[in-house]
C-alpha cells in the first residue's frame, strides 16, 4: 500500500477539510486492493504521516471515517473506487462551546 497510484489506476481517495486551502478541502489517492479493510486505511494514513493539513488525531477514531454520508467501521471492506472522508464529529457539547466562543469574540470585537 503506497501513496502512489497504482499503474492499474486502482486507487482510494481520501478527503479531509482544510479551511487554508482555497476549495476548503484537501485529498489524496492511495493503491487500494479491494477487500482490504477500513483499518487498513488507517494504517496506510499512518504510515504517509505528513500529509498537508492531515487531520492526525482522527486516525484512530472509527466515526471519523465515512464513506457517502455513513459512518465506517474498522472491519468495513472498501473498494478501489471509493472516496472516502475522514471528518471530526461534533458533539451537540462541542457545538455549543462553539457557539458560545463566536459569541464571547463577537461581543470583544463590539466593546
């Protein structure tokens, strides 16, 4: 499992956010073989480690991983083909610390 696309053109792409970039995201293609697992992914995101704007403390979060809108599991099979997102979950708790920091800046910016 490399970085590189295979030179059959089987490959995995992997998408995260990443505000500084200007289409707001950033990705990349991984050979895949199908059938290997979503903690197979993990691995191989791992080992590339220095991926621009990579978000690394999700690597080892199973709910991060998402392929058309639903939540992975590690033993998920994936195919040569899929794009897959790793995304951080928001909790309703963090939403509102969120929100409550905006607030506490906008009211700074007003003073």
């Amino acid at each position: 499992m490399t970085l590189e696309v295979s030179e059959d053109g089987r490959e995995l792409r992997v998408f995260w956010l990443d505000p500084a970039s200007e289409s707001g995201y950033r990705s990349t293609g991984l050979s895949w073989t199908d059938g290997m697992l979503v903690s197979d992914l993990k691995d191989a995101l791992t080992l590339a480690g220095n991926l621009t704007c990579f978000p690394s403390h999700l690597i080892d979060d199973a709910s991060a991983y998402v392929r058309w809108g639903q939540r992975l599991r590690w033993t998920t099979p994936l195919r040569a083909g899929d794009e897959i997102a790793v995304l951080e979950r928001i909790s309703a708790d963090a939403k509102a610390r969120r929100h409550a920091k905006v607030e506490r800046q906008r009211a700074k910016a007003a003073k």
